[in-house]
C-alpha cells in the first residue's frame, strides 16, 4: 500500500533515525528520562535458528470464554494459584490444570496482575459501571479484598497495564479510544491507596488496544496495529516521549499488523494475528533485536499473549481471536537479561510550594532564607523564569510573587547596610535586562522588596551564586551562557545599590550553576557538559581553577544546580545531575571524596510527586526546627506530576539524605 498515510509515516521515520538497524535502547533510571528503542530489520535466518515450541489446547473447568488471561506466579505456592482470568461472569483465579481456586462475581473485561508477599493485586474493567477497577486476593485465605474504583472515563478503556516502580509504588495505565492514555497511583506499601491518584495524561497511537510493562527499564509498550510497537518511559517522572521498537513492512519486519505484546526480562514478545507469527526481540546495552519469529500456522488468528520465564525457557498462553480453547506451550528461548546499573536510594518531599505563576519550563533556581531567632518562620525563594520571583513559606504556601520580569537564578546573604538599616540581601539574575537585580528581606518579617538592578556586560546573562567575605563583604557572581564569569562587590550609598566590578574569569563552554563556601572561601562553579570547577573565592586571588569532579559514573550531563551544605567538620557538595535525574553528593573538602547519590520519588501519602530535570537546587544546614531540624534541601522540580500543572519546588528533610548515604 503506497499513499498519503505511508508516505507520511516514511518521513516521520527517517527524520527521527528509525529506519536504521537498531539505536540505543532505554537507559535505566529510576527516575525516568527519555527512553530509546531501536526498530530492527528482520534478521536473515534459517528455521533451525527457530527455538522450539510446541502448543496444546487449555480448557479450564468453569471459567468459560474469556478473552483476558494472565499467566501467575504467586509467592504463596499453597495457593496452587497459576492463571487468572476475566470475563462477563466474573473474575476467575486457577490452577495450572484449570480448576478454579476463586471467583470473584461480576462482569468484567481486560486484566492485568502483579503478585506480592501474600497475593495478588488484580486490575481490570468493571463492565457494568465502565470503571477501572483494583482488587487485592489474598492468597492464605482465598479471599478478596476491597475493591478500589477509578473514576469513569469519558472514553472507553481498551486495555489496562500495571506497572510497579522501584519504591513499591503500584500504577495502573489506561488506553482509551482515539489515542487517549492515563497513568495513575493505586497502591504503596503493599497496600490499595483509598483513592486512586492521577498521574499523568499519556498521547497514545489510535490503533492502540494491548500493553505490557517491563519493570526493569520502566517501558511501556503498546501496540498500534497497523504501524508497529512503541516504548514509552513507564516510571512517573519520565519524559513524554516514545520511540519505536519494530514497524510493519516495508518500514521493518512485521508482515501483517500487530496485536498482543508481552514483555519478559531482557526481551519482548509481539503477536502478528494477521500473518500468524510470534515475533521476538532480544534487548542488549545498545538496540533491541530482531531474533528469527516463529510461525503459528496451528492457530488462525492468535490475538492475546501472556508470557512468564521459567528454568527452560518461556511458557506462554495465547489466545486465538473468537475461541474459548486456549493454547499454552513452551517456548525453548530465554532472552539475556540486561545488566542492571546499581539502584540509587529513593527519598521523598516532605512538603512541595504552591506551583509558579507560569506554564511550561518556569521554575528554575531556589535559595533559603534563615530567621535568625524565629527559623520556623524561614523563607524559600523560587525564580520564575518567564515572570518573577515568588518567596514560599516552609509548608510550601505562595508567601510573595514580585512579577520583576524573567529571573534566571537567585542566591542571598545576610546583613547588608542599605538605606540606613541592616537587611539581609537576595540578587537574581535579570534575563530581561542582563542585570543583578537586587532585592532587601525584612530580617524581622521575611518580607522582600525590589531595591533597584545592577547592569552588567554580559550578553547573556544567565547563572548566578553568591559569597560572602569574612569581613562582611558580599559578591554577586553572575555568568553568561558563553562562559564568563563576573564578580561584583556589593554596597549602597542611601537607597542606591552599586556594583564594582573585581574580577573575571571564564569556562571553555556553557556554565550555570555556581556556590560558594564562605567558611573556606572556596567557590565552585559547574560547567554543564564537563566538570564542576573550584577557585579561590576572594576579590584579590588569582584565577586557578582545579577540577573537583567531571562528567562520567553518577553524573551525567548536565551538571546544573549546585548547593553547599555548610559545617565545620564536615561539608558538603549537593550537585544536580539533570542526564540521570539525580542528586550527587560530594564531601566539601579537598579531595572532595565522592559521598553517593540519590533519587527523589514520589510521596504517596501526601500526595506529592517525585522530582525529575531538576535545574536548581539549594542547602541549609540550619535547624529550621521539626523535619527540618539538620537543614533542608530545595530541589526545582522539572515535571510536576500527579496531577500535572505548572512546575513547583520540593523540600527534602536533610537528615534523610544523611540516613540514605550514611554521613556523618
């Protein structure tokens, strides 16, 4: 078939590298990220490449026809629980020989399950209210729990997919008619939330009808029957993106269309109803590819699979389209199982702020604000990118928004003589005028208020951090996107700010993020795609840069937000690696030992979403007194999800990094 639609699919193939032998298959995060998948051609093979595989009918006792199987392997063998089942008369838990365990009445369609300690969790559709529906079964006693409803959709759910990421926490995806897709939270802690979250919305293909979910790469994949198989990133904090694993011919190497998926370790099994033929593909650290398929002649049109490894290889249940008779079998391949990196701890926000002003990317740079002899009543700054600077009080509630025009990066110290007074003092960089905008904090009420701009050379400014010397002195240092680095000592005559001008430094390419260390005077500035840099930071020094850490193991470019967690004994450097979506720390001295990293996932209990494509990110070492009480760590927060809307920043009780990386 040659037309519009072909052509147009061609085109949307070459320009996003698809017609190719393979690309980079998904890197593993925990946090989500962009997630790649190739688009093998069909290998040339002889039949006796073929593994072998040999189907028999499966007829159970009582379930009667149902189209949604799913193979099981539940932690409590007593159960003798194997496969389940659901149709217009309930839903249905047996053995391997189809004798039926339990049943739950009902009229139900689709479905999908994820064993644990004591059972199962079992997702499907409610028929009779159109309604998502989970369900725990508790496999000591055979009996099932409470249900839990999602609201009903304006759309109908063709099928649904769980998928159950690093920290325990249960999601269940939709795909509705017409392209439509939804992920929400149903369970943490082993346990069904009392009320379904939602995620996040997805753009699904139209021809969408099968899922499965690869837990290891956090990969959704869908079918779209007449193009190809898709993986999307599962994980909450991923980025909305697909990329395509096969495509039908003559784009790739499914002959007739595809139906069911199903995903095992290390590999993905996709049914070509049209064509009869099994197609699988072998995952490596750099393509996913296409082994030789298998033809199903035995079956007319084999429509719905479920997959589980065993010690020989892969048992399988198929579905034949319109049959009551299912089909069960052995499949003599097991696909190599993916090195998986480490896992990195998952903590979680206490609090998030209120969301910024602006839609789209709009927050961007955080800084901590510490009352001196009241620190429950301490600030949170947050730059507005597109609109101003909002100040957030530590239950994240929207304090002051200054709609000052787009600020980049923010940073403040404390005690500066202006207009007769001592305030503490904020700069931000001003996008809008390459300027050191400047801001007074009431040090008794927290209140800020805009005491003028600074002009500066740069021709983009961007970036900006703070010091303080020991003589009370304080610098702005503000960098452009080409790499250069101003420092400027700050003072006022009455209620004029001035800035003079003491010195300039620069990188090889794009920095943003810089802190300083005012105890050590020490400044480190990130240069995004190489190394975080550090130098002396007094006035007078001379510029001698020395690498502290560069580009590779737990950091990934960018290097973006930088944030120094001060002490004594022993400090701290927290270092935004966005590539991977994680937080590095270091310890704050030379040799500037590599102390671990973490992530930041979401927190079911208070409703509050992971963080992901942190930008900027801030420290306190102060006891700001309760969760806060050995400092607190801001992080921007890229994707706001669950639900989603305008970014927002997230807080992180210090003591937690300190228990998950073992510091002292």
């Amino acid at each position: 078939m040659t037309n519009s639609f072909t052509l147009s699919l061609a085109a949307t193939l070459v320009s996003t590298g698809i017609l190719l032998s393979g690309c980079a298959p998904a890197e593993s995060q925990a946090s989500g990220g962009k997630q790649h998948a190739a688009a093998p051609i069909a290998s040339s093979t002889t039949a006796d490449e073929q593994p072998a595989l040999a189907l028999a009918g499966w007829e159970p006792d009582a379930a009667g026809k149902a189209e949604s199987w799913k193979m099981l392997a539940i932690a409590n063998d007593d159960a003798d629980i194997d496969r389940a089942a659901a149709n217009s008369k309930g839903l249905w838990l047996m053995n391997a020989q189809g004798q039926v365990q339990a049943q739950l009445p009902g009229r139900f369609a689709t479905l999908d399950a994820r064993e644990h300690a004591d059972g199962l969790t079992l997702a499907t559709v409610d028929s009779l209210t159109a309604r998502p529906m989970l369900i725990r079964f508790n496999s000591e006693d055979l009996s099932f729990g409470q249900p839990l409803y999602l609201p009903a959709t304006d759309y109908k759910v063709e099928n649904l997919c769980l998928y159950r990421d690093e920290s325990q926490n249960l999601f269940v995806f939709l795909l509705g008619e017409e392209g439509i897709g939804e992920q929400w939270l149903v369970a943490t802690d082993q346990r069904l939330l009392d009320t379904g979250l939602p995620v996040r919305r997805l753009s699904m293909p139209p021809e969408s009808v099968f899922c499965s979910v690869d837990e290891q790469q956090h990969l959704l994949f869908v079918n779209e029957e007449s193009v190809g198989v898709w993986a999307y990133g599962a994980h909450p904090e991923a980025e909305l993106s697909r990329e395509a694993i096969d495509m039908v011919v003559p784009f790739g190497s499914i002959a007739g269309s595809v139906a069911g998926v199903s995903s095992i370790p290390g590999g993905l099994l996709v049914l070509d109803a049209e064509s009869q033929q099994l197609h699988r593909y072998q995952q490596t650290d750099e393509r996913w590819n296409a082994l030789p398929s298998i033809l199903l002649d035995q079956l007319e049109e084999p429509e719905r699979i479920s997959s589980r490894i065993n010690d020989s290889g892969v048992e399988l249940l198929l579905v034949n389209d319109g049959e009551p008779t299912l089909n069960v079998g052995e499949l003599q391949w097991r696909p190599e199982a993916v090195k998986q990196p480490a896992p990195l701890p998952v903590l979680i926000s206490a609090v998030h702020t209120e969301p910024v002003p602006s839609a789209g990317d709009a927050a961007d740079d955080p800084a901590i604000w510490t009352h001196a002899s009241q620190p429950e009543h301490s600030r949170v700054l947050g730059t507005d990118k597109r609109a101003g600077l909002g100040v957030y009080d530590l239950h994240g509630k929207e304090l002051q928004f200054l709609p000052v025009g787009r600020l980049n990066n923010v940073d403040l110290r404390h005690d500066f003589a202006f207009d007769g007074r001592t305030v503490d003092l904020a700069v931000a960089s001003n996008r809008d005028k390459n300027s050191l905008h400047l801001f007074a904090i009431d040090q008794a009420s927290g209140e800020l208020s805009d005491i003028g701009q600074i002009a500066t050379p740069l021709s983009e400014i961007y970036g900006l951090c703070m010091s303080q010397s020991p003589d009370g002195d304080i610098y702005a240092i503000p960098n452009d996107k080409s790499g250069r680095f101003l420092q400027y000592r700050i003072s006022s005559e009455g209620k004029q700010v001035k800035g003079e001008l003491v010195r300039e430094f620069a990188t090889q390419s794009q920095p943003e993020g810089c802190v300083a260390d005012d105890l050590r005077q020490m400044l480190f500035i990130g240069e995004e795609d190489v190394a975080i840099w550090a130098l002396d930071a007094r006035a007078d020094a001379p510029i001698d840069l020395h690498q502290v850490v560069g580009i590779g193991g737990l950091i990934k470019d960018d290097i973006e937000g930088l944030a120094f967690y001060q002490d004594h004994e022993h400090p701290y450097l927290v270092i935004s690696s966005q590539g991977n979506n994680s937080y590095v720390v270091l310890d704050g001295e030379a040799p500037y030992a590599l102390r671990g990293a973490f992530r930041v996932g979401l927190n079911a209990e208070q409703g509050i979403d992971g963080v992901s494509e942190t930008d900027g990110l801030e420290v306190s070492s102060s006891n700001l007194g309760g969760t806060w009480g050995a400092g607190m760590l801001v992080l921007q927060d890229g994707r706001k999800r669950m639900p989603e809307g305008n970014q927002n920043y997230k807080y992180v009780p210090w003591q937690a990094v300190a228990e998950a990386l073992n510091l002292d």
